[in-house]
C-alpha cells in the first residue's frame, strides 16, 4: 500500500523501528526513508529543514520533504510541528509540491507519509494545536504499537538482541540470558520500554566482566525497586501488617498478576507455569 500511516504508541516503543519495516517491506524500499525528528527541531528552524533555503550559495540547503522524494518521509512525534508549520505541510500534502524559503520555484515532490505520536491528537486538535484537516490526512491507516509491558513473551527475545546489539557494537562479551533472569525482566514494570531495556542490558554488560549466563543477581537493583516487580524485600510493610491468611491471598493475587504480565495475558500458558488449572 502506499496509504499514510499514523504510529501510535508510548515513548520508547520501537515506533521507528516499525515504521522502517514498513518502509522496507513496501515498493519504495529501494528509495530514500528520511526521518523528521519533529520534538528536537527548533520551531523557528522547522520550516527551513523540511523546506530548504533557496537563497545563495553559501546559504543554500535540501530540505527533508526534497531529500524524501520518491521515497518515506516519517515524521516522528507530529504533535511537536508548531501549528503554522501544520498548515504548509497539508498544503504539500494536497498539491504534492512546494517552494524553497526564498525561492520562487515549485518543486513536484511523490512521498509516502508515516508519522508517530505519544500523544492524544484528538486532545490537541481540541487545544487547538493540532490541525484537524492534516489529522485526516496523516491517520488514514492507524496502528497501535504495544508498549514493551503488553508484549511480555518478547523480552527475552530483545533483551538477545540488545546483548548481539553490544557484542558487535562495543566489543563486550557475548552473553546469554539465564531463565531465572529472562524470568525477573518480564515480570518488571517498563515505563520506558524497549530503550529502558537496552539501557538495562547495556549497563548489565558494562558493570560486569564476567561470560557465562547473566544471572538475575545482576538486574540493577534500582531497575527492580522502580518497577511492579518483585523487589529485594521479603516482605513489604503492607503484607506484614495482615493477619497470615489475608497476607497469603495478597501475595497469591500480586504473583498471579505478574505472571499473566509475563505470558503477556495468556491464562493458559501462566496456568501450565504456576501448575494451577486453566479454570482456578
């Protein structure tokens, strides 16, 4: 399909990297895929680096929208646009050209369109700082990208990745993750996603210089006591305050939980691990 596409997702959640599969599995995977990092470009500076300058030569420059031709453009985290930039790129959008600063030329430009948001568009076109028309005209193919704590099963499969990652990259030691600790991460809270995860792994790597199996001792213990996981404690203060039955049916219901969050949902899988009957 050539359709436009709209990523949505939180922050970290491999946005990117699913919009460059898209790329890469349509016909223009041959052609340029440029990325227009919206949320780090100046306002005052946007329409230049998407438009480029026309001027002389020394100040002379290829906006984004002309080095995409023929190819993807993706605009990551579209809200940041500032709102009169918005009403350009619609206009690009509906007559597939446009003009340098200081230029006077029409360019004709042919560019598939993907974007990505963490935020709720439909909240900031009510703020009126998002336009409602070029909405429309991004969100024709929607797509809702998992957090990293929905797709529990992959953890172990990226934290691999993450480890080949830095083998290649800086030379560390290739490791493996050991059940135990491929265990603990999917049980972990992940506000920030993927690149939380490869930071963690990144760290794990750094700070030890050992080769065999990653353990779950080495899991910074700060990664543990921020998340929904298990923690160093043996037990929290609100357990040791309920009489024991009380305590048993808390910690069984906060166990069950965190490994239906591993099995990413799935009943019947968490039941096979826990031993526990699919109906119980």
């Amino acid at each position: 399909s050539n359709g436009r596409v709209m990523l949505y997702g939180q922050s970290g959640s491999g946005k990117e990297t699913a919009a460059r599969y898209i790329h890469h599995h349509s016909e223009r995977s041959k052609s340029p895929f440029v990325v227009v990092n919206c949320a780090t470009i100046e306002p005052d500076r946007m329409e230049a680096v998407l438009f480029g300058i026309e001027g002389t030569t020394k100040s002379k420059s290829l906006g984004l929208l002309e080095q995409a031709n023929g190819g993807t453009i993706y605009f990551d985290e579209v809200a940041d646009i500032p709102i009169e930039t918005q009403a350009k790129i619609l206009r690009v959008l509906v007559e597939e050209r446009f003009s340098k600063l200081d230029g006077f030329d029409s360019i004709k430009v042919d560019f598939r369109v993907i974007s990505s948001t963490s935020q709720d568009l439909r909240e900031a076109i009510e703020r009126r700082q998002f336009r409602e028309e070029l909405f429309h005209r991004l969100n024709v193919v929607p797509i809702e990208v998992p957090s990293l704590e929905d797709r529990g099963e992959d953890i172990p499969i990226i934290a691999e990745h993450f480890l080949e990652f830095f083998h290649n990259t800086q030379g560390h030691p290739i490791r493996k993750l050991d059940k135990e600790a491929a265990s603990l991460l999917q049980t972990m809270a992940w506000p920030g996603n993927i690149r939380q995860l490869g930071n963690i792994i990144e760290r794990i790597l750094i700070l030890s210089d050992s080769g065999g199996p990653i353990t779950a001792d080495e899991i910074p213990k700060d990664s543990l006591e921020n998340s929904n996981g298990p923690s160093s404690n043996v037990i929290t203060p609100s357990l040791a305050t309920l009489p024991l039955r009380q305590a048993r049916e808390a910690f069984e219901r906060e166990y069950l939980i965190a490994q239906i969050k591993r099995f990413s949902g799935n009943i019947s899988k968490t039941a096979n691990f826990v031993g526990m009957e699919r109906s119980a």
